[in-house]
C-alpha cells in the first residue's frame, strides 16, 4: 500500500512539474516568442517592398536578402520549438527515472534552452528540419507542437492518390522515411544524455536498434499504440455520454456552452501530457536496453545527482496554490461570461443566416467528365451556386476548358493546348474518369461554356498553365463585358502578379487569388476573393479576410471531415468534387440541435 502511494505521489509530482512546463513555455511561446518573430517577419517583407507572401510570389522573395533572414528566422523558432517540445522532456524523463520528478520550473527551462548547443550545427539543423516536416509525414515518432497537424495539401495528395506511379513512389518514400526514423529513433538521447557527437549519436542509435527492434515492436509500437486506441476509445464514450446526458436534461445553449467549454480546456490541458508521456517511455527504454546490453550509461551532459529528490514546503509553495487558485478562479469567470454572452444572443451568433455558395470544381466535379458543359449543367440541375474551370489559349489563339499541361491524362493526346489547333482539339474527347460508363464529351471552348450557362450559374475562370499570360487577362475580360457577365464571373489565378494586372488594370472585375501557403499579412493581398487550401483557411485567416472586406473560399473540399467542417464555417464558398455531398451536409447542418450547434461551436 504504501509502494502504491509512493507511486501514485511520484507520478503526481511528475506529471503536475510536466503540464506546468507545457502552459509556461506553450505562455511564452504564444505571448512572446511568436509576436517578436511575427515583428521581425513584417520587417523583413517590409524591406523586401511587401507585406505578405503566398505560394503564388515567394520565389523571388525566397532568393533574396531578405529570404535569407526569413530562413535563419525559421531555424531560429525551429531549435527553440525543439528545446521546449523534444529536448527538455527527455532529459527531465532522465532525471524523473532516478527519482526527481519534481524539478523546478526554471530548472526545467534552463535545461531546456542549454540543450539546443548540440544541433547548431550544419547536420543538426538539417536532423531539426526533418524532424518537423518528416516526423508528421510518417506519424511515428515525436515533432515540434506547432507542425503535429503538418500535412501535404490535399490537391496535391489527391494528384498523387489517382497516378499508380506517383502512389507506389510516395508509399516507398515514407516507407524509407519510417525506417530512418525507426533506426535512429534513440538519437537524441545518446545527443542529449550521453554528450554523443550528432554522428556518433547516429551510430549508436543504428546499434541500440539492431539489437532491441523486436522488443521495441512489442514494447513501443504495439504497448503504446493499444494505450492510444484505449485512451481514444475511453474519451469518446465520455465525451458521447456527457453529451447524451446533456441532451436527456435538455439544457440551455448557455449552460452547455459553460460545460462542454470547461471539460474541453481540461482535456486540452491534459492532453499537454500526450508528449511527455511517450517521451517518457522511449526514455525508459532508452535505459532499459542499454541496462540489458551492460553498457554504462554516462550522463555527461546533465548529472541526475546533482539535482534534490523533494521540494520542501515553503512559502512559495503556498505562493503557487494561492496563484494556482487566482488562474482557476479567473477561467472560470471568462468561461462564465463567454457562456452568459453566448446564452443570451444564441439566435445572432449561432443561427443567423450565413449562406455558403457551392462551386462545383472543374464544372460540374464528379457529376460528369471534367471540365465540360454536361458536367456545368449537371452542377446547375444539383444546386450549384458556381462552376469552376480552368482556360488555357490554343496554337491559333482561341480559348478552350483543360485542366493539365496537355490533354493526355483525359484525351489520350500527349500535346499541350498551345501545340494544337482548335479544330484539332474539337476532334478530342474526355474521359469521363468518375464514371467510366458515362459517355465521352468533346472539349468546349470559352464561349460555347459561357453560353450554356449563361443566367443559370456563375463562373469562376481560372486562367491556367503556361498560356496564363495578360494577353489571356485582356482578351477574358473583353469577353465577359461583351456578353455582360460582370456580375457573374471572377477571374482566379495562382499567379499574384497576373491578379495583381487585372485589379490594376480592370479594377470593376472580380479576382479570385488560389494560394496554399502564406506569410505576414493576407489582409493586404490585393484580391476580392482569396480562395484558400483548407489547410490555409483557418479560423484566424477567414476572420482576418472578412475584416478586409474580402470574400474567403476554400478548395478543394472533397472529404467527408472537411465537408463537415466547412458547412459550419463562415466561409463563403467551398469548392468541390461532390456536390450533392456537401448539399447533404448543409442539410444536416441546417437540423441540427441547439446542442449539437454548440458541440460544433467548441470543436471549431
């Protein structure tokens, strides 16, 4: 009995020492660390004449002098993320398993920051880099908290998912990628714990790995994977349990809001410990098949007897319990209030009538063959708001619908649209890849598109490919004031500096600016649409958008999570694939209950 109190309390001290790390330095990040490094960013693209920068004009900024110190910037906050998230959890793992699970804070953020020593360095920087992009990729192993969700953009996974040969390279690459990272999985701690040299650290860890890999399965990958399922499996059921009793008691939206926001910021706080643990064990295994090999670990670096085993009570102690108490009382009056406010104007804020336009992708998305007119009047008979589709110029001038650099993905014909004549392309035909037994369709030129639609549905034209050019600009517009679709038409581009000429030049037209990533201020984007990569298209973005008077929309919105997640979002517009899919889902956000709104509220 006494052993398990023991335990109880070592593992109490151990995790209480490890979530105040995570609010303190996660505080100093979020307070400090990241509105000076946002500073610094603005006056870099300030100096560069800019105050933004996006996927569709880094490169020249990227190659200058100011790219340069974008890119120090970066690996500056990259070794500072590592310290905090990776480095400081497995040396207190080391001190913890010696009996000291009660560090001092500022023991803890010491160590932390004195760490980064080992990795300013050439190969060190590039094993940090790897860690925060790679780690992510594979999900096996620990990253820096800011890239956990890191992922490649869904157009471009959605390329590589529908080419058998893009598919077996990319399977082979984060195939390679799992097993580097699995054969060097214990180089930080030979870095950090042993004082190991980076190449040293390398070999040792290959060594420790050979030698323990099945054991590592079972103890690691299978003992930790279970303890994930199980973990997961048990907070759904609460989170579904408290939901239903919420229901059952038929509450109001304000005293809902007051529960589900409370028990969500204590499972975020709790949750600051998903890293710390798993840290901790690789740390215990670390020891553990040393121990079994009968090597004699140093501990160069930071001497576990250095440190005491127990903290006194002192009055500092009463200090923190008096501070501990103060920060709860505080939460609780802000979670009072926002619950109050929320109650109070439910109907305004959650309810009101925020209508979403539908764009079907490359005109009508899966209804029929790409990018053409029966797939446009299929979008048009499902309720789609817009079409969207990409122009690309001929050999002799004109202007036809086509996606790629050439025809051969849907035509067979490996030729790019400026190689062909019109009156060759007019004998091609689309394969329509989402059915198969759907009949092929001829590819339409610019005004045989516009005609069909013309007071049924709007267009978004992309001006596309290596013909996307001004010349395109000006003979676009030309067009749409010809047929009087002013109103009805916006002009996209992943080009800025093309969106730049067009707003300059032809200020009454409506551009739409495609981008997937973005740095500084994307309120000065100079766009009436910016149509954002939903992984771009974050809660902040959307606001940051509307307050500049700027339409978002987000593409391409094709899976059921990010149909269901952009439904309830103030976003103006999605783009995508399936229509009737995402029609389903607004429907199904439209009947919701007051307290499934307010679940969603909390989610998002």
């Amino acid at each position: 009995m006494i052993f398990k109190k023991e335990a109880f309390l070592f593992y109490f001290r151990l995790f209480w020492s490890l979530i105040t790390f995570q609010i303190v330095t996660k505080g100093i990040l979020f307070l400090a660390i990241f509105p000076i490094a946002k500073g610094i960013l603005q006056l870099l693209l300030t100096s560069s004449g800019k105050s933004s920068l996006s996927s569709g004009d880094f490169l020249p900024t990227f190659l200058s002098l100011q790219g340069a110190g974008i890119f120090i910037l970066v690996l500056v906050l990259l070794v500072i993320l590592v310290a905090f998230d990776i480095n400081a959890f497995i040396i207190i793992s080391a001190l913890a398993r010696k009996g000291n699970p009660n560090l001092p804070l500022i023991e803890m953020l010491g160590i932390s920051l004195k760490s980064v020593k080992n990795f300013l360095k050439p190969q060190g920087l590039l094993i940090l880099i790897y860690v925060a992009i790679i780690i992510p990729l594979i999900g096996i192993g620990v990253t820096i908290s800011p890239m956990s969700n890191f992922k490649i953009p869904n157009f471009i996974t959605d390329v590589i998912y529908n080419n058998p040969v893009y598919l077996i390279a990319y399977g082979t690459l984060l195939l390679v990628f799992t097993l580097i990272t699995l054969r060097y999985f214990f180089f930080f701690h030979y870095c950090l714990l042993e004082g190991e040299s980076i190449k040293e650290a390398l070999k040792k860890s290959a060594s420790l790995m050979k030698g323990h890999w099945k054991a590592f399965i079972k103890d690691f990958l299978v003992k930790i994977g279970l303890k994930v399922i199980g973990i997961s499996v048990l907070y759904c059921f609460l989170i579904l349990g408290l939901i239903l009793i919420l229901e059952k008691l038929k509450i109001g939206p304000g005293l809902a809001m007051f529960v589900l926001l409370t028990i969500a910021e204590i499972i975020s706080i709790l949750g600051l410990l998903a890293v710390p643990i798993v840290i901790y064990s690789v740390t215990d295994l670390f020891y553990r098949y040393n121990e079994r090999d009968g090597y004699p670990l140093k501990n160069k670096v930071y001497k576990i007897e250095g440190y005491p085993k127990e903290n006194k009570q002192t009055k500092k102690g009463k200090a923190k319990k008096l501070g501990l108490f103060l920060i709860l009382a505080s939460v609780f009056m802000i979670n009072a209030s926002i619950s109050v406010i929320y109650g109070l104007f439910f109907n305004e804020i959650a309810k009101g009538n925020h209508k979403i336009a539908l764009v079907a992708h490359r005109g009508g998305g899966n209804l029929a063959a790409e990018n053409t007119i029966a797939g446009m009047r299929k979008a048009i008979k499902a309720g789609a708001t817009w079409t969207e589709i990409d122009i690309q110029r001929t050999k002799d001038g004109y202007y036809v619908i086509n996606h790629d650099p050439t025809f051969k993905r849907l035509t067979g014909i490996d030729k790019a649209s400026d190689e062909m004549t019109l009156e060759e392309i007019k004998s091609l035909k689309v394969k329509d890849f989402f059915d198969q037994e759907r009949p092929v369709q001829p590819v339409a030129t610019l005004e045989q598109f516009l005609k069909a639609g013309q007071g049924k549905i709007g267009f978004y034209l992309e001006l596309k490919g290596d013909t996307a050019d001004k010349k395109m600009a000006d003979d676009i517009v030309k067009l749409i004031k010809a047929k009087k679709l002013e109103k009805s038409t916006a002009l996209l581009s992943l080009d800025l500096n093309l969106i730049n000429y067009i707003e300059k030049k032809y200020p009454e037209i409506t551009t739409g600016y495609l981008y997937y990533f973005s740095l500084g201020e994307i309120s000065d984007i100079n766009a009436d649409i910016l149509i954002m990569e939903e992984g771009e298209a974050t809660t902040l973005n959307i606001l940051k958008a509307h307050e500049a008077g700027k339409k978002v929309v987000v593409w391409t919105i094709n899976s059921s999570d990010s149909i269901n997640k952009f439904v309830k979002s103030d976003v103006d517009a999605v783009i995508t694939d399936f229509v009737l899919d995402v029609k389903k889902g607004m429907k199904e956000r439209d009947a919701r209950s007051d307290l499934q709104i307010v679940v969603d509220d909390i989610l998002n």
